[in-house]
C-alpha cells in the first residue's frame, strides 16, 4: 500500500511539473502575440493620423477612414483593418511625393519617422513571437507532453507570417488548458467526495451493527456449519 501511495505520489508530482512547464511556454508565447498585436495597433494609428494630415492635398476617397480594431478582439477584421492601413500608408506617400508642403510637413515626418520605428518593431516582436512559438511546439510535441497536450487543451501555436501579396498576418493563439484542469479537477474532487461519502455510510453501519456478547458469539459460532 505505502509503494502505491509513492506511485500516486511520484506521478502526481511529474504530471505538475510537466504540465507548469508547458504552460509556462504557452503564456510566453501568448505575451510575444500580444506584443505584436500593440504594434501593429500603433501602426494603425499612425496610418490614420497620416490620413488625416493628407486628407487636405487630393485623393480623399482613397484615404478614407478605417476602423482600428484590436488585434486579439477579431482576427480577420483586424488583418482587413491593417491591409487598410499598409493602402492608406502607401497613398500618402505617393501624395507626399506630389505634393512638397505636405512632405515637408514637420508633423508628417514625425509620423514617418515613428511609423519607420514601428515597423522595426513588428519585425523584431514577429521573430521573438516565431521563436516563442518554435520553443513551445517543440516542447508540447516531445515526451512527456506528447501524452497529454492535446487532451489538456495545448493547441499548436501557429506561426507569423506573411501571405502571398507581402501583407503581415497576424495570427491567433489560444489554450484550453485552464478550463480543462478545472473540470478535470471538478470532476476528481467529486469522485473523491462521493468516496468518502460511501466510505463514512459503512464506518457508520459498522458502528450502528449491534454486538454479540460472548455467549451469543459462542452460540453464533455452534450454529455455523
């Protein structure tokens, strides 16, 4: 009995330790994508901020607004929100071009100097992001985790990227493993409840079992065959 409670003991201990040390890696990559995602919001907001000082030189209609959504909120609406805003950024250079007050525009080059900031910003937090990802699924695919993983709730963490017409992509990474861990939890401790429920009703029915006293034993004994 004491070598089975070890057992239990043993394994209960690896299975915490492996399970934190995924989840560790799973939150890193979610803290990398969140980076990216700040990123990209701030580029958004530049694009509309140079929208709005080029709004006055011609093209209006190709510098309409867009809706800035937040990256984790919406995935598709948010890639839509910054293909809007590489269109956007792309007309006001052309603009700036044609026109020598608006690109010697001091507020139009500070944008342009902030929006060449966070461009490299995005490429450095999209490489931190990959790498994250890279750790995590090459964790999540090796043993022990293998075992577990996916009943747990680990998805696979997808990569950033670009598509096929040199648009950034940003990418959606989630986990299951939270409320996996408290149903699974939820379901042992009313396992074990239900246990010690049965096991109490049978001390109580041993306890409540009228005793013999010695010669009803002795005679309960005689009449055995």
């Amino acid at each position: 009995m004491t070598l089975i409670l070890l057992i239990l003991i043993g394994a209960a201990v690896w299975l915490f330790l492996s399970y934190n040390k995924l989840r560790a890696l799973a939150e890193n990559v979610k803290r990398r994508q969140a980076n990216v995602a700040a990123s990209v919001k701030k580029r958004l907001d530049i694009a509309q901020r140079l929208a709005d000082i080029a709004a006055g030189y011609g093209e209006h209609e190709k510098l309409a607004h867009f809706t800035v959504v937040e990256g984790e909120a919406n995935i598709s609406a948010a890639n839509a929100a910054a293909a809007d805003a590489s269109r956007v950024i792309g007309n006001v250079q052309m603009l700036a071009n044609r026109f020598p007050d608006l690109k010697a525009n001091a507020t139009y080059q500070q944008l342009m100097r902030q929006l060449d900031e966070i461009e490299t910003a995005i490429l450095d937090r999209r490489e931190a992001y990959n790498a994250a990802a890279e750790g995590y699924n090459a964790t999540r695919g090796s043993l022990p985790h293998l075992f577990y993983a996916d009943a747990m709730g680990f998805s696979e963490a997808t990569y950033f990227a670009v598509d096929d017409d040199g648009a950034e992509r940003l990418v959606e990474f989630r986990t299951d493993d939270g409320r996996i861990l408290r149903e699974t939890m939820g379901r042992m401790a009313t396992v074990a409840t239900a246990h010690a429920q049965t096991a109490a009703g049978r001390l109580r029915a041993a306890n409540e079992r009228p005793k013999l006293n010695d010669a009803e034993a002795d005679d309960a004994r005689g009449e055995a065959p």
